[in-house]
C-alpha cells in the first residue's frame, strides 16, 4: 500500500503578530486532523529562520505538547530554505518503515523583528566562511545569478518580470497566500531595489505561516505519494561549472521520477524565493530551453490553458510566501489538494500527477516529492 | 552579541588565516583551487588537499548592488558584490572602492585587497580580510 496524504492543514501567511510558533502550528495541525480519526504516531516539524530569531531547541516535543501529544516519537528536521520538503522525506520514510501515520508540520516566523535582522539570519542559508561572510543578507547570491542570466541569454529585465506577475495573479485566488493582489509586470523592475537588478517584487515576503500534513500508510485521502528524493549541491555558486544549472536540482528530479517511474508531472509548486529561482529551476528541469524560461513564462506558458504544467498556483514563494521552514510543506499540501480537486483556488483539470520541487539558497540541496491521485 | 549576523570573537579568530592571506585549497586529485578552503575538494570530493594561494588579479564575471542589507550594514548601503573569476578558482566576494558604479560591468579587471569585512559589536573583534577594487585606472574610458 503506497504512503499517502490523508488530510492537510494550512494557516494564510500573513505578518501574525499577536501568534507565536506554536500558535499557528497548533492551528494547521487542527485544521488537517478534524477529520481523521486515529492520533499519528510521530511528529515530525520543521522550522528554520526561527530557530535563529526566536531560538527554541527540540521545538518538535514542545510542540508535542501543545498538541496533546505527549509520549509520541518527535523530532526536528532542519534543511534552511528547503527544510518542509526534507521533513517530508523524513516523514514519508517513517511512515514506510514504521507502517504508522505521520503527522508533519511546517512553522515558521519571519515578521516578529526588522527586516535586516530577518535578513541576517536568512544569509545563513549560504555558507557561514563563504557567500555568507560579508554584510550582504540574503539576496546577493540571487542578484549574481540574475546579472549572469540576463548577461548570458540575453534576457531581458521586462520579460523576467512576467514571473512575479504570474505568481500574484495565481495568488489572487489563493485563500492562503500572504500578496492576494495584482502585481503588473511594468511594475516590477522600478520597485526598490533588492539586489540589482532584482526588485522587491522579484522577492517572496517576510510571513509567518504554518503548514500541516498527515502521512497515512493505509492509503486513501488526497493523493499517493509516488516518491521523495533529494540531493546536495555545491557549497556556492563560485563551485559550479555553471552556476545557472541548478545540479542538486537535476538530480534530485532524476532520482524522484525514476522512482515514481513517470516522465513527468501535469502540476508543479517549485522554489521561487527570487524571480531568477524560479526560472532556472523551470530550465533544470527541462520544462524551458536554457535562457527561454522568462519568455514561455510571458507567453502563459505555465498558467491555465498553458501548454506547459500548471507551475505555482498557489502563487510561489513569491507570492503565497515563504515562512521559511513550513514553505516544502505548503507545497506538499497544495498539490495534494490539486490532485483531489479540493485546491481553493487556480485550479490544475483533472491533474493525475503533481510534484514539488524545494531547494535552499543557490541549490546548496535540494529535494522533489512526486505525488499521484488516488 | 550583536544580532545573528557576523562571525564570533573566537571563531572570527580562529578562522583568520586564510582570510588574512587569501589561502585556498588545491586538490592533489583533480588539480582545482578552491576558496575558501573546505575539507573535501568541492569539484572531485576527494580530501586529498594542500593548501594554496589564490591569485589577487580577476576578472568580474558578474555583480550585483544589495540593497536589502542586514543590520549593520545599512550605513554601507548599496553594498556590491561580485563573482569574479581568477583563472584557476572563482571567488564571490564584496566589492569595494566602487566610486562609480556606473563602472562596474562583467568584464572588468579586478584585484584583491584586505579589509574590514564586520565586527562582533563595540568591544569585539574586527573581522578582517579580502574584497575586492575594480583595478584603479584599468576600466573603460580610462
């Protein structure tokens, strides 16, 4: 019997002052419970950028007891950026090797302090004595990238702003998206400045939010989990042979769809903390000729009625948010919901096949989960 | 402790070596540089390494200027950044004495020079080492 996503749970990122962690993960975990019967037997959560600006250690038995689960197996997992998706694999393998339902839960909190000591403490997604060593924060490596793009391919900076406008027009209809407003694409590149030449509307925003899912080995509920895979990446850009081909990427989608034994999914959330994430992602994965992404993104290529897979729905890191640690698991949940229908907003028709692609800073990891309708 | 941003006193001592001197690694397997220095040759993994100076003279293959900088840095802001390729390794690194950043563009030579990268707070250590300065005199127009 294949592992699946019995039920999912999710909070709307938003800046939730007056809620803590375990506030909001209380909430999810609630929201994806109310209607399954049995207690999981493990809990595994996930947070990142918190575990800096709000420092809790073994936050997963804390958390346990908020929930009233006392004398349950708990644990953290911890992967920056992509750490949702890697409780995911970590979850999904419990749950194979244990045959017991596992419950995962995302939280993170990015709105409770300035935006440069958020900044701060998400720079430590790069490496600590490399990328990370200088006062730089979080988007430098980003605005490499988005300089060597443009340089390369010739793109640009006007058709590169389709994506961020994408991606809001997608979170419009997305109840739990934190920007749930229209964003033109004329709009982008004259807001301020973020690491030229990427803009604040090139950047997810700083949100809290907090994301639930119950692993069920009996089957049944939203979608089957087809496979999870991961891989690690070079420690920075300046160790890549092309840093505009993402490795980790490639690898981890190779070893998801060989496993899955698919060619390819009808439904995708993929990372996209910065516009220029995005498309090299869409590129790695071979859903766009190298230096085209920008361009099939302008032509509605990845949007409904496109000819590509239904690409972020939920509107992206971009514009649903990106509460760091919880943000793999909002993209698990979500397109467990497309393949069931029950997604309350941008609708993928009758996808069979969904997939999530998460990575942390420059793709120093990163990890695929493959999901199918039941 | 001054926020979640910079190196500590002990540790920015402790690593100060090859920021000081610029010092990477060679691979005794595959022949690469690499910097800063890891324990396993990032190209090959293989950990059979000695150690190497990096060449202070590039090229910037690409930069950016940061706006959204962490707390400490607001006083320096925009601050640049670069990936600059020095033949045998490329290095990200802060670029500085950028008068004119109209000047800067892919392309242009550049060299290594020591700096102060941040400190702890007021009593602690400075953390010192290499950024680079596009060469003086060598860009366009000159």
């Amino acid at each position: 019997m294949p592992v699946s996503v019995k039920s999912v749970g999710l909070t709307r990122i938003d800046r939730h002052y007056n809620k803590g962690v375990y506030d909001l993960a209380v909430e999810a975990v609630d929201d994806a419970l109310k209607d399954s019967g049995a207690e999981p037997s493990y809990l595994v959560a996930s947070t990142s950028a918190s575990l800096l600006l709000e420092p809790q250690l073994d936050l997963a038995s804390y958390l346990a007891s908020h929930l009233g689960l006392r004398g349950s197996r708990a644990l953290a997992v911890e992967a920056g950026e992509a750490s949702g998706l890697a409780a995911i694999l970590a979850g999904y393998r419990l749950a194979i090797s244990t045959g017991e339902r596992v419950l995962v839960v995302g939280v993170d909190k990015l709105s409770d302090l300035p935006s440069a000591s958020v900044h701060a403490a998400l720079k430590h997604v790069f490496y600590r004595y490399g990328d990370a060593l200088y006062k730089v924060g979080h988007a430098a490596v980003a605005g490499l990238l988005a300089s060597l793009y443009m340089d390369r391919f010739g793109v640009d900076r006007e058709t590169m702003s389709y994506w961020p406008a994408m991606m809001h027009s997608h979170a419009k209809e997305n109840p739990y998206a934190m920007l749930r407003f229209a964003v033109k694409p004329e709009k982008v590149a004259t807001a301020m400045p973020v690491a030229s030449p990427l803009t604040l509307l090139d950047m997810f925003p700083l949100g809290d939010g907090a994301a639930a899912v119950l692993l069920d080995p009996q089957g049944g509920g939203l979608a089957e989990i087809a496979s999870v895979e991961s891989s690690t990446g070079p420690a920075s850009i300046a160790f890549s042979e092309d840093p505009l081909w993402l490795d980790a990427v490639e690898e981890s989608w190779r070893r998801a769809l060989s496993t899955a034994g698919v060619n390819g999914v009808e439904v995708l959330e993929i990372h996209d903390s910065y516009t220029i994430m995005g498309l090299l992602i869409l590129e790695t994965l071979r859903l766009a000729e190298r230096g085209k992404a920008a361009e099939l993104v302008a032509e509605g290529a990845f949007t409904v009625g496109g000819s590509g897979p239904l690409v972020n729905a939920s509107g992206g890191l971009k514009a649903r948010g990106h509460p760091v640690g919880a943000t793999g698991v909002y993209m698990a949940a979500e397109v467990a919901m497309q393949l069931a229908d029950v997604f309350p907003g941008v609708k993928a028709d009758d996808a069979k096949t969904g997939a999530a692609v998460s990575i942390n800073g420059h793709g120093s990891s990163a990890y695929t989960a493959i999901f199918r309708s039941t | 402790m001054s926020g979640v941003g910079g190196l500590r006193n002990v540790e920015a001592w402790r690593t100060r070596i090859p920021r000081y001197r610029f010092l990477g690694a060679r691979c005794k397997s595959c022949g690469k540089l690499h910097y800063p220095p890891l324990k396993a040759c990032p190209y090959c993994g293989s950990r059979d390494l000695e150690e190497a100076q990096l060449p202070r003279q590039g090229r910037l293959l690409a930069f950016t200027s940061v706006y959204s900088v962490e707390e400490g840095g607001r006083e320096e802001s925009p601050i640049f950044v670069g990936l600059i390729d020095l033949g045998v390794a490329r290095v990200v690194a802060e670029l500085t004495d950028v008068t004119d950043p109209s000047r800067l563009a892919a392309g242009i030579p550049v060299e290594a020079v020591f700096r102060r990268i941040s400190e702890e707070d007021d009593e602690g250590v400075i953390v010192y080492g290499v950024k680079f300065r596009p060469v003086p005199g060598a860009g366009e127009g000159d």
